[in-house]
C-alpha cells in the first residue's frame, strides 16, 4: 500500500516544506511540497537556472513575503502555483513539477506507482 509523502497538517500556507526523494525517469531525485494559498504544490528540488537545490535550509523555499518560492543560491523566484520563474537568472524557466493531491487529510503523489522516499 502506498504511504503519504505528509500529513496535511504539516505544511502550513507560505511554511516550511517537506522534502523527500521521488523516482523521475530511472533516477531518484530530490523533491519537495509546499502550501500555497490553500493548495499543495510539488517540484524536483532543482534551480531552473543551475540544478542547485533551492532550500539553503530544510524546507524553507518561500521567499521573506511567503509568496515566491526562491533559490537560495540564485536568487531565483517562481510562482508556487506554476513554477515559473519570474525573476532572476532564469527569467521564463520552470522547475520541474511533480503532480501530487491532498485526501483523506495527507498529500499523495498523483501517480500511486511513482515511487518516493520520505527523508525524515
């Protein structure tokens, strides 16, 4: 049976992240899950610009104003809903989304046979 990547409870709207490890094409690679007003959102833990992971601290990807995810090394931002980035060295990228959903009080990946590992 299939486990959560999180409990619901555990991402509060513009807080801290929950990174894990999913499978992407044969190869395992670091992801991560944040709230945006209201809804959940994840992406590979991969700067558009150079594929530096965004938290320079774990789980924290939203910039001072909790409304852009940022780069700490780039000073990137994107749009949480989208994955654009609207700023920085990768103005028109986007970071690589992961499809997930949120029932029964967790967040699921969509796709129950893609594989993932929690990293608490």
């Amino acid at each position: 049976m299939a486990e959560p990547i999180c409990r619901g409870a555990d991402l509060v709207d513009g807080g801290l992240g929950v990174r894990f490890d999913v499978e992407l094409g044969g190869a395992t690679r670091p992801a991560f899950v944040v709230r945006h007003d209201g809804k959940v959102y994840a992406y590979e833990n991969a700067c558009a610009h150079v594929p530096v992971q965004l938290d320079y601290r774990d789980g924290e990807f939203f910039d001072l104003s909790r409304r852009y995810l940022v780069c700490a090394t780039h000073g990137a931002y994107y749009a949480p809903e989208t994955g654009l980035c609207l700023g920085g060295p990768c103005p028109g990228r986007r970071l690589a989304a992961i499809d997930v959903v949120e029932h029964d009080g967790a967040v699921w990946l969509q796709d129950p046979k893609t594989n993932f590992k929690p990293l608490n």
